[in-house]
C-alpha cells in the first residue's frame, strides 16, 4: 500500500478522505470517479488551465464528471464553497450541446437552475452552489481541477 496515501479534509464538521492517485510520481493526486486528480489554485483562463493539465501527464486533461458520485468528490476536492473552478465541459462548435476536453462522452451534467444561460462556452463549478455547473466565458480566469484515468 506504499502510494496508498490518504487524505484527510476536514470541511465544517464533515471529515471525508481521499484515497491517493496509485501512479508513481503523482503522491499530492486523489482519486475522483476514475480519475487521478488535482486541484490548482493558480487562476488561468480555460484554454490555458487545459494546456496546463495537459502537461502534467500523457493523458491529462481538465476533469470530465461522469456520475453523482464523482461530482460530489469534486465538489469536496475545490473546497466545498463556491470557489469557482474550471472543469473540462466546453461548447461544440456551432452545436448547442456540450463536450468534455479529454474526448470522453457527455453523459452526466449537474447544472444550476437556470444554467446554462448562453453566456460563454466553457463550464466552471461551484458557482451558485458548490459543485453545480455554470457556462460562462472562456477568458475568465479561475483555478481549475487536472486529471488522467487511473491507468489499469
Ligand atoms: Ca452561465
């Protein structure tokens, strides 16, 4: 269990903890759905945050939310607040649906009420509400969440 690292956070009286990312050389990482993620604080527009996540590893990427389950451990890993922060969820172009920056399918969305209002192509959470879905505009500058799948 040598990467096995665990991740206590205590946020208000929840304590919920975080099983580490089991890839060698990527100890501060913890697991999110199927992912290994990481939480910067340094604010970068959204095309920028990509580009970053896309250096940290091979596959890296923005994250991409698949289920509740994830979701909720991403709301967790930003904070639990509303700290907005970008997520790999961006517009098609010329479509009115949506796509996440790894290639990977669409099929979950945990949107504000009212979102998404149009204003801007490219997703942040925890606006409104901690780990909901917001669009707004691709150059506005927010921390942002990186991620790869857990390799097998
Ligand atoms: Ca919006």
């Amino acid at each position: 269990m040598l990467f096995k690292l665990m991740l206590v956070m205590t946020f208000g009286c929840s304590v919920l903890s975080f099983q580490g990312c089991p890839t060698q050389g990527y100890r501060e990482w913890v697991i999110v759905g199927s992912h290994c993620a990481k939480h910067f604080h340094e604010e970068h527009n959204f095309g920028e945050a990509e580009r970053i996540c896309q250096g940290q590893h091979e596959n890296g990427h923005l994250i991409s939310v698949h289920d509740g389950k994830a979701n909720d451990d991403l709301r967790v890993l930003t904070g639990n607040w509303y700290k907005r922060t970008w997520i790999g969820g961006q517009k098609m172009p010329y479509a009115n649906s949506w796509m996440w920056t790894d290639g990977s399918k669409w099929n979950y969305q945990n949107w504000v009420p009212g979102e998404p209002d149009g204003i801007g192509d490219c997703v942040q959470i925890n606006y409104h509400t901690p780990g909901k879905f917001d669009d707004v505009q691709c150059w506005s500058k927010r921390g942002f969440v990186c991620a790869f799948p857990i390799e097998k």
